[in-house]
C-alpha cells in the first residue's frame, strides 16, 4: 500500500507512481518538460539519490551549498512553485517540502532510529548512519 506521495507500488487499483514504474525514487534527472529518467532496478535508482547527496557533500555542484541543510536540500530539489519551460508565470506545484522532510525525519527514527532534524546539515545526517 502506499506509503508516502509520489513513490508507491499500485495499491486497490491505483496505479503505481511514475518513480515507482521507473525505479526512480529520488526523480533524479528529470525535467520540467514531464520526461523521466529510468533506472534497470530500484538499487541503482537509490543509489543515484545516494550519489547526488554525495556530490553536494562534496561541494560538486553549484545547485546546492556543500553545507545544505535537510530542509534546505528538500526545499530546493521539490519546491512549492516552479516554472516550467513553456511558460515565464511562477505555477504553484504540489510539493510539500515541510511534509517531505517531516517524512524523511520519521523515516529514519523509524525504520534505522536515527535521530535528525531539518536543521541538520547533509554530512552530519550521512554521518550518523
């Protein structure tokens, strides 16, 4: 059964997320024109959110501070509002950063407990695992 938005298994007739079809949890390297990556298995889905968490640690990238904080990495990968390539207007999205790392936070406590918060930095999260 679903346990979160955006990546589930179908469930009582509902189809399974698009992450979910495409082993792609972390929707990593999609774009706003709708078009999403495909993963051979879940594992090397996850491990490509692994290795993008590892490029930011590293301070690879100018997408995100070396020091990013949990919700500052989660508010900036699925912010509230977007804009999509066709358009110049700001179109409020779904996304939920508050409820997604609230999500993140109960994850770990429940399933590894492992005690974060949203204001720690993604080292120090990666480093109490």
């Amino acid at each position: 059964k679903p346990n979160h938005e955006g990546f589930f298994e179908a469930y009582r007739g509902s189809p399974a997320s698009k992450s979910w079809r495409t082993n792609n949890p972390g929707n990593i390297g999609n774009t706003d024109d709708g078009s999403i990556r495909t993963y051979p298995t879940l594992s090397a889905g996850v491990q490509a959110q692994i290795d993008r968490v590892n490029t930011i640690i590293s301070g690879n990238t100018s997408s995100y501070p070396k020091d990013a904080k949990l919700y500052d990495y989660i508010s900036r990968y699925a912010p509230t509002c977007y804009r999509p390539k066709v358009s110049s207007l700001y179109i409020r999205g779904t996304n939920d950063p508050i409820s997604y790392t609230n999500a993140i936070i109960a994850y770990a406590k429940g399933e590894y407990g492992i005690d974060i918060t949203a204001d720690m930095t993604l080292s120090q999260i990666i480093s109490k695992n």
